[in-house]
C-alpha cells in the first residue's frame, strides 16, 4: 500500500509539472511576440489569482461553516449584502477594462506597419499543399515540397514585412515561438512586419485545415546575421546569362 501511494504521489508530481509547462507559450523570438507573451502573463497572473481566490473562499466556507452534529436549527440567513454586491460587481469590471486597455496596445503592436522602416519584403503564396517564398527584390523564388519544406532566411534584428496571398482555399501562417498566426484568404492580401531578436532555425506550419494534405505544408524560418544574409542572397539570387561576345560561327540559310 506504501509503495501504491508513493507511486501515485510521484504520478500526480509528474503531471502537475508537465501541465504547469503547457501552461505558458514556448519562447518568444521576435519583438513583437514578446510584447505578446507579456499580456498572456499578465491574464494568467490575473486568472491564477481569481482562481486562488475563488477556490480559497469556497473551501474556507465549507470548512468553517460545516453543519456540525450538533446543529439541530437552521442559521441566520442573509438574503442580500450592497457592500459584497458592490465589491464583486466593481472589481470584475475594473479588470476586463484593464485587459481591454492592454490587449488594445499589444494588438496594435502587432498590427502596426511602418513601411519606412522595413529592410526586407518577402511575398509567401500559399496553395494546395505548400508555401512559395519570394523575395521580389532579389528576384528570388523558394517552391516548398512535400519532402522538402522551404525555408524562409531573415536577418535579426531588422524589419521583416510579410505579403500574405492564397491561391486556392484558406491557409493560416503559423510559427510557435512568433505566438502569432495570421490567415491567408483567397482574393485578400494580407500583410504583417516582425523583428526577430534571436538566431536559429524555428519551424512552422499551415494552421487551417486546407485539404487532403494539409499535414504536408510545413515550413522554417532561419535567421541570420546580416553578413550571412547577404551571403545566402549572393549565393540564391538567379545568375543572369553573360551576353554573347566574338564572332558568331554556323550557316545562315539563303533566302
């Protein structure tokens, strides 16, 4: 029996500590998604709070008011209490305002372009089942596949705007660590700029249910420093044909 509940104790640790590690987004890697993972902080310490309250004062009030065994007579009974009604009406509205208040701010963090200050453009085209990214500047053209997804390659810590365009049905551009998604609509362009703030390799993935091989659109984005940036542009960017020079050789036909 002593080994039965050591070893539901060391069960109950293990998925208290895998949930409280689901609980919170993996590491933000881009300016923008860490002003968004500050907001989830903020509306999980507030809704961590609510919870311990509410659940404190539930517990407290079973304990303490228990009907004992010698209780043979109803309580005093309360049909109402302005002070409590006030107090439990006034601090739930000053929260939602709050959040409204920061939500508002986050989301126009993300939502806010500044075209002056972008660096590098890149067009993503999603279709039935992969990603296209072009950098129209360089005149560069990624097709993904199904054994091999496109990476897309950013220098960090510069401006990224990205052109969103479906070509058949809805696709959703979706990285983790950007903790953002945004939708790709047939007939709609849509548009959002990032800065990333850390090197590495971060993987990504359609998030809308597009068709029969959905799973297969998968997708990377690396980034760089500037100098291998430039380098991978040097190296990808399409070599122009040399003009033809010297004496032409062969027969021309008659008229």
């Amino acid at each position: 029996m002593k080994n039965l509940s050591v070893l539901f104790g060391m069960v109950a640790v293990a998925l208290i500590a895998s949930g409280c590690e689901a609980a919170f987004p993996v590491p933000a890697v881009t300016d923008q998604a860490i002003e968004v993972r500050a907001l989830y902080d903020l509306v999980f310490a507030l809704a961590a709070a609510v919870f311990l309250l509410v659940e404190g004062l539930i517990i407290w009030s079973v304990i303490r008011y228990r009907r004992k065994p010698s209780d043979s007579t109803l309580p005093v009974q309360t049909h109402g209490n302005l002070v409590l009604e006030i107090i439990w009406t006034v601090i739930p509205l000053i929260v939602v305002v709050a959040l409204f208040f920061a939500s508002a701010r986050v989301l126009n963090i993300v939502d806010d372009r500044q075209p002056e200050n972008v660096a590098v453009k890149i067009e993503v085209v999603g279709y039935q089942w992969q990603w296209k990214f072009a950098y129209p500047a360089e005149k560069i053209e990624i097709f993904g596949a199904a054994t091999a997804y496109p990476e897309m390659v950013v220098p960090i810590n510069e401006r990224i705007e990205i052109t969103l365009v479906a070509q058949d049905v809805n696709h959703g551009f979706y990285i983790p660590q950007f903790l953002f998604q945004r939708d790709l609509v047939p007939g709609k362009t849509n548009y959002f700029e990032f800065t990333p703030n850390k090197l590495g390799t971060f993987t990504g993935q359609c998030s809308a249910f597009c068709g029969l091989l959905h799973h297969q659109m998968g997708f990377t984005v690396r980034v760089v420093t500037r100098e291998e940036y430039d380098a991978w542009i040097e190296a990808t960017r399409p070599k122009e044909e040399p003009a033809a020079v010297g004496p032409m050789t062969g027969v021309v036909a008659q008229p």
